[in-house]
C-alpha cells in the first residue's frame, strides 16, 4: 500500500490505538516532537515506548500519563541534565507506575536492524561483563553453533507504529532523511506501521545524490507536512536545536504542577500549525 | 608560569593520552573537550567518532549533545547508527574509547545507571548508552573524571560497564580480549592499573597536589606507584587552544542560551 499524505490528527488517529507498542526515534536529531503532542492530546494510553533515546517529548508523554512501559537505552535531557518526567515515574510512581526495560545502545541498534531484517531476535557482542542482564530478562547469551563464542541475544524491536520526522517527501510520498540519520530507517521497516512528518512536501527528488538514505512510498503508512515539527531539536539544513528550551524543559518537568499547566497550555490548546513559528525563530 | 584550573590540567593531561594516528570514539561530556584539544594541537589526524554516527569529525566549537549538526557537517562520513555499533565499533576498528562516570571503582568499572538499588533507585541516571560495548570492544579505554569520594567509591552501585572487573585476569574471563582502562586522569593526579592485580594506581600527580588531596577525594584505599612522576603542566598553546575553544563554543551557542 502507499504511503497516504494525511494531517496529523488524522495519522495518530488511524495509526496508534491503546496499548500499542510505538517507536518515537531521533537520535537527538530530527525528533518528532509535534506527533508526541498529538498523541498526548488524543489521549492515547498504555503504550509501550521504545526509544534510543528518550529525552523530552517522552518526558512529555510520560508525564502526560500515556506511557505503561519504556525501552531504552540512554534517557536524559542531552546536555542538561535528567529527565525529571521519567523520574518520578520510575521513583515515585507518578502519574502512574512505569515500567522500564533497559538495553545498550548496540542492543537496541542491532534489535531495530534486526526488526528491519524480519529476525526473531538480534545477535552481537555485547553486555560483556555488565550488570544490565541481571536485571533485564530480555537479554540473553547464546552459543555460537560454529565458534562456541557466547554472544549476546536481544528480541528484535517490532513496534506497531513507529513514529519519525525527516526533512522532505516528494509528492509521490517517497522519503528523504539527510545529517544524523539514527534507526529512523529501521525503525520504519522493522514496524507494521509508520507516521513520517516532514518539514516540506517538494516536487522530486532531482538534486538528491544517489545514495541518499530514502524510502519509497510504499514502505511507509502515513505522511504528513508539519513545517518545524522537530522544534525543540533540530532538522538539519532547516532549523538549529532550540537550546534555550532545553534548559527551560529542566525547570518546567522539574514540579508536577508546572508541568501540567505547560501541558494545558502548549499542548491541549496547541496544534501542529503552532510549530513552523519555532522553525523560523530557530533557523541559523 | 603560566596559570590554569584543576579542570584544564585534567583537560590537557587527557589530551595528551591521545595519539594522531588513534581513532576514538568519544563519550558525552568531559571526554569531548579533551579529544578536540588533542586534534586542535598535537594530534591533528586523530580520527573522533561520536555514536551519533559521525566519523572523522572536526566541529570548530563543541557539540551540545552527541547529535549536533556541527558533528555531521564537519565530518568525513555520517553513518547509521546500527552501522556505528556493528561494524565500527563492534568490528574492532576503534583503538581507543574515552569515557566518563558517574561512579568508578578501583579495578575501572563504571556506573552510569543507578544510585542504590536498581528496582528502588536513590538516584535514577541516564544509562549506559553505548559505554557497555566501548568499554569492551575499543583497543582500549581512557577514563576522565574529577576525583571525589563520592565518584571514587570502594564498589560502585550498578556495573553498567565493565573494566577490570574485579581485578587480574578477570576482565578476560567474559570473553573480553580488549585491553580495558588503561589510564584514568583525574583533576589531580593520572593513575594506571597495576600490571598484575589491575587496581588503579597513581603513577603521576598534577603540580601542587599532595598525596593527602587524593586519599581525601578518593573511597578507596589509594596505592601510589614507587617512582611517582610529576605530571607536566598545560603549556602556554595547549591553554589558548583549550580557551579558544571553549570561548568559541559559549559564542556559537549563546543565541540558544
């Protein structure tokens, strides 16, 4: 099937339900921060989120009650500080209990590789020594059946919907990713489902070199034009990382209360449109 | 004699670690400073290589995370991360990786995922991100990290990746044939591990620190080599460097303050 240009409200409404396991990804790049404030105000509960990693639109969701598990590697506020969200979460309970099931990079990275390859599961050198295994039964050590070496096994990631931003899609609905390009491709094939905002829909592709990080129409769901949709983050060749609102983001989820009314008032009364403003105040 | 913080002498004497022919792969944090100012002064050919993918970068100013466009731009190749952990990581082609802590132990094993219990944390931190698999897969690891009791503990709480484990041959046992911590540099002295039990030991102290400062800031029973050296202090071009680039950074990024 071929990928659908729809509004936002429309591609979370069709695409993500209660309880679904979904992959918000950015590897601090490109982070699809305007999908996250529509699911947050569809009011989508129970999901399984699965992130490299986490940093401020799943402290939103988190905070924002969405969230029963999160799969990460690394959360923070990068080069801030913590996340204050998935903090009183893990430790206080707050909105509710959160669970956690946590990996390494290179375990995640090789699970979404794995996803994308129809594997059951990932193989790698990996968690030698650590304590992570311990406390995370979904890490495993296997044989290999030639050498004998012990190798370690994660389940491949197979979210339901995964959820990106990249810089362009042409009019047929194929794909362009250009800078820091993550596990967003991965993450797109390795789910059954996929949302794909992007800063602008262009004519073709002319002056794209041949090797580009692409997909085809055909390989995604749903697309939908939101113009500064990774504001605070940024969108390479558009838009610089908002730092100022990093920083801000560590006093506003630092108290429950002031969380909440920024919630109110930025997300609940807010809407996609709201973030080409951002684009244009961050453009360097 | 030129004047300089306990934090740019632990800045240059971790630069100083770094050889232009490595490839090093940099952790977040303190590690970044460090591995530019070696590129910006004795080592410009080294090859730094941030998980984020970038390989072969050069940023004229410091990232604000891992992810900076700076990073992408100035580099060689930006690559997938899978790629990154897979082939260039995992594949065995990085000579050195530079990482920080939370909390260290003697034998260099490094918590960067709780404070207290894992199920009951006192403090929840960010996690391991990729420092599990540098820790193991790179030629070897150099830690850099300001010295406190706090951070220098007798065991730490969570060991999110291995260095000597608990000493002698057992870092091998894991299967790990990797060379591990083989330099700690502090904000006052630079320690290395025991050839035989793998213990960090001081083997050479910053200009105008006493052995007591580093008993004092350290949890665990300091041993300290039989010919103690005195780490040469920054010179005068490694401090303008190191400033240039730090008033360049804070320049570039002050707009988004």
């Amino acid at each position: 099937m071929v990928a659908r240009f729809m509004s936002l409200k429309e591609a979370v409404a069709s695409c993500i339900k209660d309880g679904d396991t979904v992959s918000m990804e950015g590897f601090t790049h490109l982070i699809p921060h305007a999908a996250g404030h529509e699911v947050i105000r569809q009011g989508i509960r129970d999901l399984t989120l699965i992130r490299m990693t986490p940093d401020m639109i799943y402290d939103q969701l988190i905070g924002a009650g969405c969230a029963r598990k999160l799969v990460f590697s690394w959360g923070g506020n990068p080069g801030v500080g913590s996340l204050h969200r998935l903090r009183d979460a893990v430790q206080e309970g707050w909105p509710h209990k959160l669970e956690i099931e946590e990996h390494s990079h290179a375990a995640m990275a090789n699970a979404y590789d794995a996803g994308a390859a129809g594997l059951p599961c990932a193989v790698f050198k990996g968690y030698r020594g650590a304590e992570l295994p311990r406390v995370n039964k979904n890490i495993k050590f296997i044989e290999c059946p030639f050498t004998g070496e012990s190798l370690a096994a994660v389940p491949a990631i197979r979210p339901d919907v995964a959820v990106v931003h990249a810089q362009k899609a042409n009019k047929k609905g194929d794909v362009l990713f250009e800078g820091i390009v993550g596990v967003q491709k991965e993450a797109v094939l390795a789910a059954k489902k996929s949302i794909i905002t992007v800063e602008e829909i262009v004519d073709n592709f002319d002056d794209v070199p041949y090797n580009a990080v692409m997909l085809p129409n055909w390989a995604v769901t749903a697309i939908v034009e939101v113009p500064g949709g990774a504001h605070p983050s940024y969108a390479q060749g558009y838009y610089k990382r908002d730092n100022a609102f990093y920083k801000a983001w560590d006093k506003i989820a630092n108290d429950r209360d002031s969380f909440t009314a920024w919630i109110d008032e930025h997300v609940m009364k807010g809407g996609p449109e709201d973030f080409a403003a951002k684009r244009e105040a961050n453009k360097g | 004699m030129v004047d300089y913080t306990p934090t740019e002498m632990m800045t240059v004497s971790a630069s100083r670690a770094l050889k232009n022919d490595d490839v090093c792969f940099v952790g977040i944090g303190m590690p970044s400073a460090a591995c530019n100012l070696a590129r910006l002064t004795h080592a410009p050919e080294l090859t730094l290589i941030y998980e984020s993918g970038t390989i072969g970068t050069k940023p004229d100013v410091l990232p604000l995370s891992i992810g900076d466009g700076e990073l992408c731009e100035t580099a060689v190749n930006t690559v997938p991360v899978p790629e990154m952990f897979r082939y260039w990581l995992q594949g065995g082609k990085i000579s050195v990786g530079f990482l920080g802590a939370a909390q260290l132990d003697k034998y260099g094993n490094i918590n960067t995922t709780v404070i207290g219990d894992y199920d009951d944390p006192k403090v929840r931190l960010p996690g391991g991100g990729g420092a599990p698999e540098i820790a193991t897969s790179c030629g070897e690891v150099f830690l850099v990290m300001k010295q406190s009791k706090r951070g220098f503990v007798e065991k730490i709480d969570f060991v999110t990746s291995l260095g000597h484990g608990k000493g002698g041959d057992d870092r091998a046992s894991y299967g790990v044939d990797t060379k591990g911590p083989s330099r700690l540099i502090t904000d006052l002295c630079i320690m290395e591990p025991h050839p035989v039990g793998k213990h960090f030991i001081v083997t050479s102290i910053h200009p105008g620190v006493k052995r007591e400062d580093i008993i004092e800031n350290t949890g665990w029973a300091v041993e300290f080599a039989d010919e103690l050296a005195e780490t040469p202090v920054p010179d005068a071009h490694e401090l303008q460097v190191l400033r240039d680039l730090h008033a360049r950074t804070a320049k570039a990024h002050e707009g988004q303050q």
